[in-house]
C-alpha cells in the first residue's frame, strides 16, 4: 500500500491516541513490527500561537532513532491555521501529515473541532485543501462514521477528502456519539471504500490477527489501523504482519510483558525525565501487567509508589515472580 510516493510494509498501523502514542510507544509498537504510526494530536492553532514555546507541544513531535514511517497528526478548524502549521512542521521527520476529524473528547468537540466537523463536510474539505496546498508531505485524514447514528456520512466526507487533495483516510467506524462503546459498524469503512478511489484505512474492533483479516475480508479496506488494542500490547503488530503473511506467531510470555514495561519506562524517562516518566508510564504499565497472575494486587501496590526507582524494583520482582510461576 502507499501514501501518495510512500510506500508501507506489510502490517498494521498505529492510531493516534492523545496521551499514549508518544515516540516512546511508537517506537515499542515499531519494533514489533507496525507498519507506519501516527503521533498524539497536536492543536495547529496552539502551534501558531505558542510557535514552539510549549514545552508538551515540542515533546509531542520528538521521534526516537528506528521509528518507521511516522504520520504527524494535527487538528484544527481553520484552514489558515492548519495551513501554517503543516507547512512549519514539514521538515521535523515526519513523512506525511495527518488531520483529525474524528477525536470524540468534549474538550475538542466543544471547540467543533475533531469530530465536530463531521457535522461541517464543507468545513473538512476546506481544512484538507489548505494543508494539501501549504505542505509538500502527503496529507491524510482521520475520520469517524458520522456525529451520531442519524448522521453517518464518512462516505460523503471521505469523497470531499479526496477531491480536496487527501491521500488516503482512516475510518473509526463508530459514530461520535458511540465515543468508543458498542461495536464498530465495519459496514461504514466498506461503504467508504465504495466512494472513494485512495486507500482506505480501517479502524474499530481489531484486536487479533484473525479480526485484522476479516476487516480487510469484510470491507476491502487497504489497510489496518489499531488503537486500544496495542495499549500494554506491541506485539499485536507481529500477530497481524504474521497473519497477512501466511506465517506462525507467538504470543509475548509473562516475563516479555514486564521486561518491555521495564524498557517502556526507560524510554519514556528519556523522553520526559525520571518524575513525568512514572506518571506516564502508570497507565502503561497497568496494560502491561493486565490478565497475569497477581496483577490486580501489583497495581494496587504501584499506586502507592512515588519513586522511579521504587517502581522500576517492583517491576523486577514482579517478573521475578512470573519466572517462578512459569
């Protein structure tokens, strides 16, 4: 599959997810064989305005030595203030430029941005043609079914995507409303697909090689994209690039989680310092240790420890335990 010249390995990719998908779980997910990955969300308008100041902003764009193909992902409902932004961050290693319509938080919403804008196809279209025009990297787009269940038009908006310059468009396939319950309807991405002649990502449900498979089967999508799923989970990408491969996979043992949480908070000490690393890396490690023998009395006890060091000792005599329970 390609994106406008480039051209992507076999496999999934990583969805942008805001406060998780830093260059740190980028790189982990990377490793274990993600075909290309999207960074968190970063405000345009609040790029222009902060013009580098904000120290999350410049760490949300850091990238790590062995990181693939990386989409930066950026959001707003300006189409001048998208604009410049696309165009002031072309050349900080990122091979293609992402636009969000489809984040449910209120926080964005509330400012009709994200997926508000499925409720303005004429808005997205402007947004999509002003970063195509301003930026020399390929433009993609994230969008979801629709605002609600008596408003699913993705087709349409994805239409408006590509005659706006778009080179290929990610589809969650639930609705805003839904946030992330129920089922995704993998019936909108197939309806996209339909619309549309650029490669169409799909998103929603996928949790194993075998549902990776199925999407493609189901929809005829070009391409996978997994969000939740890779949260304490890198391997999810071995498991898919294996089954589009026709080849054997096997899952991480306990010991593998709990030495990659360990590398994970490493990662993310270097990223942000030791004090923001731990809480970084709370939720992660909670994913991490989830389903193995003990966790829930592991998690209970973490939340009492406020030192890198303490924690980085329990990790160890937690895995330490999984050896022994082997």
């Amino acid at each position: 599959m390609k994106i406008g010249e480039i051209e992507l390995p076999a496999g999934a990719g990583l969805a942008p997810m805001a406060g998780v998908t830093d260059a740190a779980m980028r790189l982990l997910c990377f490793e274990q064989g993600a075909a290309w990955a999207v960074s968190e969300m970063l405000s345009a308008k609040g790029w222009i305005y902060s013009r580098g100041k904000n120290r999350n902003a410049v760490e949300l764009l850091s990238r790590l030595p062995g990181e693939g193909v990386g989409g930066l992902q950026l959001f707003g409902r300006e189409p001048e203030y998208v604009a410049r932004a696309a165009a002031e961050l072309e050349s900080r290693g990122f091979a293609f430029i992402d636009l969000n319509f489809g984040c449910p938080a209120p926080k964005i919403t509330g400012n009709g941005e994200g997926s508000a804008m499925m409720r303005e196809p004429a808005q997205i279209a402007r947004v999509v043609a002003a970063a195509v025009a301003a930026t020399r990297l390929p433009v993609t787009v994230k969008i979801r079914a629709g605002w609600d269940e008596a408003s699913v038009n993705a087709p349409e908006v994805a239409e408006l995507c590509e005659r706006a310059g778009a080179k290929a468009v990610a589809v969650h396939a639930r609705t805003r409303a839904q946030q992330y319950a129920g089922h995704a309807d993998w019936r909108i991405i197939r309806a996209v697909k339909a619309r549309v002649s650029i490669p169409v990502l799909g998103n929603g449900d996928v949790r194993s090689g075998a549902d990776a498979l199925r999407m493609i089967e189901e929809t005829g999508c070009d391409g996978v994209i997994v969000g939740r799923a890779a949260q304490g989970n890198p391997w999810i990408f071995g498991e898919i690039r294996a089954a589009m491969l026709g080849q054997s996979w096997r899952p991480p043992a306990p010991v593998e989680r709990v030495e990659t949480a360990l590398r994970h908070f490493e990662l993310e000490s270097a990223l942000h310092g030791e004090k923001r690393g731990l809480l970084e890396m709370r939720k992660h490690i909670a994913w991490y240790v989830a389903g193995l023998p003990g966790a829930s009395r592991f998690r209970q006890s973490l939340n009492a420890l406020t030192e890198p060091d303490a924690v980085r000792d329990a990790l160890r005599a937690f895995g330490s335990a999984c050896m022994a329970d082997a």
